[in-house]
C-alpha cells in the first residue's frame, strides 16, 4: 500500500451520466441539528439535489446508501448551493439553490418517525427570485456590515451584479469593462467584492461605491450614464496576474489574518487586503480546485490544491507538506466534521464520484527477507555468458524474428488423370458431326492443399477444335490437408482434327499468407514489386536488426508500399499484443525527390495556362477571318478574296493542333497531380515517423499540404499548400509566442511565378518540427477564421487571363453602372454623338466585366480608340445586316447606294495588298479580344448595358 495516498472513510457514486462542477458541493449544517455536524449538499446540472450525512459502514449495517438523507429533482440545472442565514425573520440555517434563470431558498427539516425506518426530511422552498439575466455564479455575506443575516450577490453572463437582501431586491450593477464571467466572493473585513476580469487581472469593488453608483438597465445605459452625470462605477484597487484565474478564496476562521488566495492556471497567489502580494507559489501542474484552511502553526496559512493527476496536495504557505493520491480528479474540496471524525476532506469529481477521506500512513507489517551473501563464481557467470552469446548469435542468423522463414513445400498440389476408355454414354454438348455421334472422354483433377486456402477456382483450357464440358469451376474452400476431386469430359468440336491434345489446368486462390513466391535460399533478405504501370519498388530487411529499406526509382512510387508495410506491422503487433511497439523514420527527409515532382506540376500549370492563352488568340484570329470572307460573300459586287480561305485554312489548322497540345497537357497535369499527392502522403507519412506525431497533429499536417483533391484553373496545389504552410509558421510554429500572428491574410490566392516561396517554406516547416515544434491549433483559439475560396467572395471570370477583381462595394457599383449607361435619346442625336455614346457605352462594359473599379478613366481612354479603328473598317467595307426583314426593307435604300459602294470597293481594292491583308486581320484580332473577355458570370446589370451599345450600333 502506498503512503502518500488518501484513506478512504466514506464514498459514494452519484447518479449516471450526470455533470457536476465547482459550485456544485458545499457542507454545513443544513437542517439545524444542532450538534455541529456538517452535512453535505451536492447539486448538479441535471437538476438533482442530494443530502448526505456520511458515516463509516461498521460490521452488519448496510451499504453506504443509508447515509443519504434526501434526494429531490428540481426542474433546473443545479449552478451552485450555498448554506447560509437567507430568511430575514430567522436565525436557521437556510440552503440557497442557483439556477440559471433562478434563486431558491429552501429549508430542509427532518421528522422524527415512530417505526424503524428513522428520520424522514424534507426540502420545502421558502422564496424564489426570478432573474432577468442569465446566472454565472453567486456569493453571499454580510454585506454592508449587516451581521444578523446574510445578503447574497449574483454575477450574471454579461457582467451585472445583482443584489438580493434576503427576500427582496436591493439594486444590480454592470461591471466596468466586462467581457467574460469569472470567480466571484466577498471579504467582510474591507466590505468589498473580488473578481477577475477577461483581462486577467484582480479587482476589487467596495459595496458602498456599488450602492451609490448609477442605476441602469442595460449596459448602454451604465455606459451613458457614466459620462453624462451621477457616479461611475470605478475599482478599489486591481492586480494583473497575466493568467486567468479557476476560484477565489477569502477563509475567515481566524479575525487576525487578512489574506486573499487566488488559484490560478499556473500559479497560487496570496494577497493582501489592499491588492499587494504577500507571496506566490509557481505550481507544476494545472489545479483543478483549491481551498485554503487555518494552520496549527502562528501567522500561517495552510492550502488543499487539487490537479487533474488525481493528486491532492498540502502547502503550507509556499511549502509542500503532503501529497496524497485520490481516485479520481477532483473539481470541488470542502473540509467537514462528522461525528465519528473531524477534518475530512470532502471532494467531487465532475462525474459524481463523492469522497470523504483523511490523509494519514497505515502501518506496513511486511519485512524484507534477509539475503544470504555469498561470494560470485565469475568463472560460472563467464560460461552463462557465451552460452548467451551463443543463442543470440544464433537467433540472428535464423531470422525468425524478422523475416518468415521459406518453405519448400507448396500449398496447393494439382494431378490430371485422363481415362482409358471411351465414356459409354458420350457427354459432348453437340450430338453429331455430319451424322456420326461425336464420343467423349472423361478427365479428372485431384486438388490437395497443404493450408487454408480460400476462394479456389479451377480453368481448364484446351486448343481448337478440342473442347471440355466445363472450362471453369468454382471449388469450395480447402482446409488443410484436404482433397477435392472434380470431373470433366473433352471431347471434339469441328469437322479437322486437333494438332494438340493436351490442355492446361489452372487453380487460383487466395491464401491468408502475403505472398506465394519462395526464394531460392531460405534467408533472403529482398522482395520487388512490379507495379502494372512500370515503375518497380525493393523492400530490403536488414539480417542484424529491424530496420527495412524501401526503394524505387521515383520518389512517389514508394508511397503504396511504404504504407501498406507501416499498416501490416501495426496488425501484426497489434495481434501479437505488444504494446511498446513503435515505427520510426531516422531521416533525413528527402525534400530534394520530393520538390522535383512540385517543379514538374507546376511546369504543367505553367503549359497549361500558356497554351490557354495562344487558343484563345487564335480563336479570336479565326472568327475575325470568318466574318471578314462572309461579309466578301454576301457582297454583290464580288470581290477578291486576297488569300483570306487560306489564312483562315492556316488558322484553323493552328487551332486544332494548339487544342490537341492543351488536351495533351491535360492529361499530363492531371497525371502529374495524382503524382504529387503520393509523393505528399509519402512525406507527410516520413515526417510523422520521423517526430512522432500524434494523430490529430498528423491530420492537421495532412490538411496543410494536401488541401485539395484536384486542380483547378482558378486554384492551384501551389497557392493552397503555401498559405496554409504560412499560417502554420505564423501560428503554432513561429519562433516565440510573440511572433505569432493576430489574424489570418484573406487576399486573393493566385498562381505564383515560381516554386521558390513554397519550397521555402516547405524547408522551413520540417526544420521547426525537427527542432521540436509542435502542430496544434490551440493558438487559433482566439482567431477568427475566415472562409478562404478562390478569388476571395466573387465569381471566377472565364476569360482567357485571369483578372485580379477586388470586391466592389454595391452602392459605387451601382452608382458606376447608371453612370456609363447609354441614354435612349441616341436616335434622336446626330450620328457623331451617337458613335460617341457607343464609345463610351462598350468602355463601360469591357471595364465593368474586365477591369477593377479602382481606375475606369483609364479603361474607357483605352476603349475610345478602337472605335475610331471601326470608323475606318466601316468606310471601307459594308456592314453585315443583322435583321433580313430589315434587309428586304431598306433593299431600295441599298441600290441607290450600290454605285457609290463599288467605287469605294475598288479604290480599296487598289490600295490593298497581301501585307495590308494581314494586317487588316490583326486589326480585326486586336479589336475582338475585348469583346471576347467579357465574363459569363458578370452580374445581370453588365450583360443588358453589353447589349444595349450592340442595339444602338445596329440601329444607327
């Protein structure tokens, strides 16, 4: 039995699946005795009350259960009891009861019976308090120097202190610079109230200064007020701790001493009345509950501190005087008397566990035997010792612990016997050829396993024109040492003889062994494997030890087979029991292999976006070319067609081959991701052996550098896997708390120029985590985390390049889009202002679509001189008709013009030759791309205004 563990005198268990927490537990007399005894009153958050009066079970009574006095459900979750005078017109002993929305007082009362049963109590409410806001915790005292009756104090949620005197209320007020709720009590010798704020220091606020402050209902209101006119609520004095604090602790067992214990997460704390420190205690470990008590030594002060290694430990002051080993963690200490003894430490876990027990030693009657000395044969340990030698020598040539020692024999034996004779009843599935019976001859096949063998099927195969009855045949599953026999017929199937008459049987199976190929010397030590797509991996074993080298000639082959190993060992060893069983990867990382396969992805991306680009010009080239030979065509005055067919033939041609090159690149990115992800398992696989990652660590790992699934046109592999590495560098793996980042970049994510950066950071991540960094998402706790898409909250344009689009604010949007709105007055103008509205009308909507709104003066300058080009194509060539009603009716417009259009054609076609033919093409090209980078997925607005010039232009 050890010593420094705490004796059990009284314990019991607590309903199932219920919650319990700090200021669930609380001793006193409660149903005033009046002998001095105290009971215990436990609460929980499932809303059941219970009273115990715990005693030790002696020799013929029953289980513990006898010592509970009451048990009532209560309609809500338990916050806190307290014992205390809460009855204005009486000096009993009164339980208060804190429920979220509630305060209840209650008093409980014991009957004496007249049968064996005992005592009978009861819990009878004698107030209630309804609250307003929501409950965090309470306290009580006597406030104002009252000492007949205690007043109680409730924090709520959103920082409001509300008083209670007995049955009624006094007045609430809101805390200065509230956030979040914490530990709350009252120290009677100042008269104040102590609390620690969300900034994670002591306050302190004397009742007096609470009573005259302003009065308000709402946190607005104390806020306005407090500038405006009466008092503002202002501490007494405060203290920064740095940390946040679990409990407050005023003790008052002796009127000399005037000290403030704070527990908090890594430090105990002792004050003194006006906020200076008296000392501090650096703590090892993280509390989970404390409560200080009276010392028997002068001008000390004794503390019980709880952690969650199930430990209670004694401080006097700063000393460490006893540590005893509980049952469970607890989350609430109280000190109580009973009558069989006195200073029992009552302890609560959260899940129910109720103990009382004592710290003390128990006498050990155990005596260590006496050892005979004797003198050491050092010529007999020598001789153990080569015999040891021996047998680990042996041990290591053997193997049998590393590697599967060969078999020679086979698991499967097959045998074929053809019989003799002619079947008397011939079993050949076609009756005759040319009119003679077609005979047959039976063959049988004899299958004897050596193992369990599971799943046999057995084919059979001979040449033409010989045929089988059956040609496959599913076995039942063979045991060991068992035999099945099954049997066929061959017979003739065609009117030519065979040139062969033997055939070949086939059995496959699935054994529970890894593989079937045995070696040709029983130690090897290597096996390959031939992968369907080329590429071949060795798994190598060492003979001396247990280590196994895998390796390939690409760095991601090794992916499938360095995972299938990892998993097997840990089944095997799981099978087997071992616990202390561990794989591990003593480096270094191959980071070189793997940036290769990155480079070669990105190269691709690159390709693709290239080949993107020249498809796009050339489209565009091509339809310019089109409509340039239509409107030849469709001209009645024929014309030459100045080697336009076979400019377009050539164009054609290079846009065919550029779209077979893109598909090609492709399917080549699309291999070379698949590529990259295995290569990224393979590391983030090495990296885990190599530290030892847990598993929430490697899923935080496996989604930093694989966040995607596939590759995307708007976002990449690259970008993805170079933000996240960055967030992780800036936050859990930065170099010192100070360093890490407040908040998270959310910018636009788009194609990088190179790979530089991201290797980079790659390099840098492995080399914070071999130098002990540890992946955790802790420091994200109070980060707010936005949600990063591609492009940031607008839609992807599919235009041939990309476009950074910042977000546009609605309204300066939609003031911009009525501004560059063509008016409908364009008919009634002259034909100059109108051409001018649909210069302006087209540089709105190609900057809308295109362009940010930051510099639209600038777009629309760019715009202005692609019209003045189609003023000049438009004298030159006659415009295509878009409406052939329109057409039929404005035919007798045309022939008046007729004349003056031919003698423009032909002053054209003198000026024109093959060079002004190309280039009138690449006018023709430079003009279309604008029109054809308008986005699909521009809003509404933009699509009627692109209509709208198109509209006027056919009209005028």
């Amino acid at each position: 039995m050890s010593l420094f563990k705490a004796r059990d005198w009284w314990a019991a268990v607590l309903g199932e699946g219920e919650e319990f927490d700090q200021g669930c537990l609380c001793v006193g007399d409660v149903d005033n005795s009046g002998s001095g005894h105290d009971k215990i009153v436990v609460g929980s958050y499932m809303g059941m009350l219970r009273v115990f009066s715990p005693h030790p079970a002696k020799p013929g009574e029953p289980s513990p259960a006898h010592s509970q006095l009451l048990e009532v459900q209560l309609r809500d979750p338990v916050i806190q009891v307290e014992v205390g005078k809460f009855v204005s017109c009486s000096d009993l002993l009164h339980l208060a009861v804190l429920h979220p929305r509630k305060l209840s007082v209650y008093s409980v009362s014991g009957t004496a019976g007249n049968v064996e049963h005992g005592v009978q109590y009861q819990l009878k409410r004698v107030y209630e308090h309804n609250l307003q806001r929501t409950a965090c915790n309470m306290t009580y005292g006597t406030f104002g120097g009252v000492t007949d009756h205690h007043s109680m104090c409730i924090q709520s949620m959103d920082g409001m202190l509300m008083f209670f005197e007995q049955e009624s209320y006094s007045f609430g007020r809101f805390l200065p610079g509230f956030l979040l709720p914490g530990p709350l009590c009252y120290c009677s010798r100042t008269d104040t109230f102590l609390t620690v704020s969300s900034a994670r220091q002591v306050e302190s606020y004397r009742y007096e200064t609470l009573a005259v402050a302003t009065d308000a209902e709402t946190r607005q209101d104390a806020e306005q007020h407090g500038k405006t006119a009466g008092k503002r609520l202002t501490a007494d004095w405060t203290l920064v701790l740095g940390e946040q604090a679990l409990d407050l602790s005023v003790p008052s067992f002796s009127p000399s001493s005037s000290s403030i214990f704070v527990c908090g997460e890594r430090n105990l704390y002792c004050l003194k009345d006006n906020g200076h420190i008296r000392f501090m205690k650096k703590l090892e470990y993280n509390p989970s509950c404390f409560l200080p008590y009276s010392s028997v030594s002068e001008g000390t002060t004794n503390t019980l501190v709880g952690n969650h290694n199930n430990m209670l430990l004694v401080y006097q002051d700063v000393t460490l005087k006893w540590a005893a080993q509980l049952s469970c963690s607890p989350v609430a200490v109280r000190l109580a008397n009973f009558p069989d003894l006195k200073g029992v430490v009552v302890t609560l876990s959260n899940e129910g566990h109720l103990q009382c027990s004592y710290m003390g030693t128990d006498p050990s009657f155990f005596s260590t035997p006496k050892v005979d000395a004797r003198e050491q044969d050092y010529s007999q340990i020598d001789t153990e010792m080569k015999s040891l030698q021996r047998v680990i020598r042996q041990a290591t040539r053997t193997q049998a612990d590393i590697l599967p020692v060969a078999e020679t024999d086979e698991d499967l034996t097959v045998t074929a016997t053809v019989s003799t004779n002619m079947d008397s009843t011939s079993q050949a599935l076609i009756p005759d050829i040319d009119g003679l019976p077609v005979p047959s001859v039976t063959v049988k096949i004899k299958v004897t396993s050596r193992c369990a063998l599971q799943g046999p099927k057995l084919t059979v195969c001979v040449q033409p024109p010989l045929a089988v009855t059956q040609d496959q045949l599913v076995l039942e599953p063979l045991g060991v040492g068992s035999i099945t026999v099954v049997a066929f017929s061959a017979f003739l199937n065609g009117h030519y003889p065979p040139a062969d008459l033997t055939g070949d049987v086939a059995v496959s199976y699935s054994s529970p062994t890894d593989f079937l190929e045995k070696s040709e010397d029983k130690e090897g030590n290597a096996l390959a494997f031939h992968f369907l797509s080329g590429p071949r991996v060795t798994v190598m074993a060492s003979k001396t030890s247990q280590r196994y080298r895998i390796q390939s000639e690409s760095f991601e082959d090794i992916w499938l087979v360095a995972k299938e190993l990892v998993q097997r060992f840990d089944r095997h060893f799981a099978k087997q029991g071992v616990k202390d069983f561990r794989n591990s990867f003593a480096g270094p990382i191959p980071l070189a292999e793997y940036f290769e396969t990155v480079d070669h992805h990105f190269e691709l991306r690159v390709s693709a976006e290239k080949y993107q680009d020249l498809l796009s010009e050339r489209a565009v080239q091509f339809r310019a070319i089109q409509r340039r030979l239509l409107t030849r065509f469709k001209d009645k005055t024929p014309a030459p067609l100045q080697n336009l067919d076979t400019l377009m033939e050539g164009t054609y041609r290079q846009v065919i081959a550029l779209a077979d090159a893109a598909e090609e690149n492709r399917a080549c990115l699309n291999q070379a991701f698949v590529r990259l992800r295995s290569a990224t398992h393979l590391l983030i696989l090495l990296v885990s052996l190599w530290q030892g990652l847990n598993t929430e660590q490697n899923t935080i790992l496996e989604a930093t550098l694989l966040p995607l699934l596939q590759d995307t046109p708007q976002l990449g592999w690259e970008e993805s896997v170079d933000a996240a590495v960055s967030h992780l560098l800036r936050t859990c793996l930065s170099r010192s708390p100070k360093d890490q980042a407040l908040s998270l970049s959310t910018s636009q994510l788009n194609m990088p120029k190179d790979t530089v950066r991201l290797k980079k950071h790659i390099t840098l991540l492995c080399d914070r985590l071999g130098k002990g960094g540890r992946l955790s998402l802790a420091s994200e706790a109070n980060v707010p985390t936005p949600v990063m898409m591609p492009g940031g909250c607008e839609p992807i344009a599919e235009a041939v390049t990309d476009l950074e689009e910042p977000p546009l604010q609605q309204e300066s949007a939609t003031k911009f889009i009525k501004k560059k709105q063509p008016s409908k007055k364009v008919k009634s103008k002259t034909d100059k202002d109108s051409k001018d509205k649909k210069v302006s009308a087209e540089g709105a909507v190609k900057e809308t679509v295109e362009e940010t709104a930051e510099e639209p003066v600038k777009e629309v300058k760019k715009e202005k001189k692609d019209p003045s080009k189609e003023k000049k194509e438009s004298t030159k060539e006659p415009k295509e008709p878009k409406d052939p009603g329109k057409e039929s009716k404005k035919e007798s417009l045309k022939e008046s013009k007729e004349k003056k259009e031919s003698s423009k054609e032909k002053k054209e076609s003198s000026k024109e030759s093959g060079k002004e033919s190309s280039k009138d093409t690449s006018k023709e090209s430079l003009k279309e791309p604008g029109k054809e980078k308008v986005s699909r997925k521009s809003s509404v607005k933009v699509k009627e205004k692109k209509k709208e010039p198109d509209a006027a232009a056919g009209e005028g």
